[in-house]
C-alpha cells in the first residue's frame, strides 16, 4: 500500500463483511454473504467516499469476490489482479465435490466449514482452542514435513484427495480432529518465532480502549507520528523493556501501525518513550477501532509501571518529510 501511494495512487484496503468490526449482516442468513452481496459492498464504500472508478485487488478468498466485482459492475472497476488464488471465470470450479470425495472417505474443509457444526466444532474443541490453533497452523506452515505442495491435474475427487487431511479431510472427523494428530512436539513449539505461544493466547474479542482524538483540521496526508512518556522506577526498567519489546511493539503493529519504537532518555534514566509512526491521519484513527480485549489489558499493564503523577503525556505530530510536494 505505501508503494502504491508514493506512485500517486489513493489505496483503500477494508474488512470485508463478516471480518473485523463490520455490522450490519445477519449470520442466520447467509444469503448476506454471497459474492453478489459482498461485492455490492465494495460499489456502496467507493460511493460513499465519492470514488466514480477503481482498480480492484483481490487476495485468497478475496479474489473470488474481486472476479464477481470486476463483472458485475464493469463501469467502476477498470482492471482487476488476484493474488493468492486464480480466479477461474464466472462459473467455475463450483460443483461440490463432497459426494464424490464421500465415496473415497474425504469431504472438502470448505463445505465443512459451511455447515452450523463447524463453528462449535472448534469453539469447544477437547483440545481447547489453544491447543487446536496451534496445530493447525502448524499443519498449514512449512514446519510440517508433510506440506509438499504440487500441482492437481483436476478438480475432482480422486485429485482432491491427494491434498492434505487439513485440506480435505476424512470423512469422519471434524478440523480439530484432523489436525489435532500432529500436534508439534513442545519442543518444536519452542523454536517457533512465527506464532509465538502469546499470539495464540490474546482474546481478539473487539474492544475501544479510548476514543478516537477529534481535530479541527485532519491533515490530508504525510505519517502521523504517535509519542507516549513514561516514567518508570530504573529498578523496573528491564521488566518494562521485556512487556514492549515482547508485547506492546507486536499489539500496535498488529493493529496497523507502520513503524514502532522505545526511546530510553540518556540523561534521566526512568523517561522511556514510545514511538507509533502510522501511514496517515485515517490510519491513526483506525488503529482506535482494531483494539481488543488484550490490547486493554495491556494497556493496563503498561500502566501499572508509570509512576508519575500525571498520565503517561501524549503527542501526536505530523511528519512533514512525509508530506507529498512538501
């Protein structure tokens, strides 16, 4: 996104319906999320924001709503790219492949996951919700010595079946079960630095910590820079170090910041100062609706180290070395 911005072009990426902190659909219908509907999604944003044209990018199942998107409203959307997963063209690849896999004792994860069960299946879990993320990423990642991807000469059973069980599984089990067989070893669990044990146990459930700032006049464009002052006891500064580096540098970038930093005074030992670039002034104010659950509570343990009398100061700067033509 910043690339195609620094090329002049005005990039929007938002949740698609179903994702984030999107409302306004019911999961009792699922007509509410058929490729027509999430495509009109798309038309009503690019409206709403007074956008009369665009070029359109869809990754991984985004893609398929890309495909729909670009044909159905051929006006707005002036070229299309798909990333992740081909699109093939209006009506392909649509045939459920289930009662055939039936027969070989497979059925496909994507009609799994579209049934009412799949959603308590893994909500509780035997494992326990950690325990059955942790192996099916594991089993989807390339730590898995199994994952030897290659191209299928078909989309039918016999070929699909050649995937593996978390892809199509055994007809008899649900994803927990599938994946739950290989469960790394603690001490493969250990050497991961991709999903660390602390990523699988932050609750995602949507919270505000604070609301958004309100200024007169929003700058159009150019980073906006986001500094917090803490005091901190020095005999505490090594434990204060270990929850940012660990904890708050990996919630803010989650949450979309461009760059984050901690800046330690030299002449006043317990003055630590963390640094949030974001691309832009909508960014910053995007972040307020990304927060979580763990995020408030960690802000709550970061509090619990500010010793001075006022709240942690915080400012928020333009950085005009960002600002186009400036």
């Amino acid at each position: 996104m910043p690339a195609l911005a620094e090329a002049g072009y005005y990039v929007i990426a938002p949740d698609q319906r179903g994702y984030g902190s999107t409302t306004g659909w019911d999961v009792r219908d699922l007509r509410s999320f058929t490729l027509g509907s999430i495509a009109s999604d798309a038309i009503a944003l690019l409206e709403k924001i007074q956008v009369r044209t665009a070029h359109l990018v869809g990754h991984d199942f985004g893609s398929f709503v890309a495909g729909a998107a670009a044909l159905l409203y051929p006006d707005t959307f002036r070229s299309v790219t798909f990333m992740s997963a081909p699109w093939g063209g209006a009506g392909t690849r649509t045939a459920n492949p289930d009662p055939e896999l039936a027969k070989l004792g497979r059925k496909h994860y994507q009609w799994y996951y579209s049934t009412p069960d799949a959603d308590r299946d893994m909500h509780d879990c035997a494992q326990g919700v950690h325990a059955f993320l942790r192996a099916y990423y594991h089993m989807k990642s390339a730590d898995w010595p199994q994952n030897r991807p290659h191209p299928l000469t078909a989309w039918n059973a016999s070929e699909l079946a050649k995937l593996p069980r978390y892809y199509v599984m055994d007809l008899d089990t649900d994803m927990p079960a599938a994946v739950g067989k290989e469960m790394p070893s603690a001490a493969e669990i250990a050497a991961n630095r991709w999903l660390p044990d602390a990523g699988l146990e932050d609750d995602l459930t949507p919270k505000r910590i604070l609301p958004a700032p309100l200024i007169d006049s929003p700058p159009p464009q150019g980073n906006v820079m986001l500094t917090i002052e803490y005091l901190i006891d020095p005999a505490r500064a090594d434990e204060f170090r270990e929850l940012m580096f660990n904890e708050s540098r990996r919630s803010r970038l989650r949450q979309g910041a461009l760059s984050w930093e901690l800046l330690h005074d030299i002449n006043e030992p317990g003055r630590f100062v963390e640094v949030i670039v974001d691309e832009s002034w909508t960014d910053h104010l995007r972040r307020f609706d990304r927060a979580t659950a763990s995020d408030v509570a960690l802000r709550d343990r970061r509090l619990a180290f500010h010793i001075g009398l006022e709240p942690p100061k915080v400012t928020r700067s333009l950085m005009e070395t960002t600002v186009r033509g400036g």
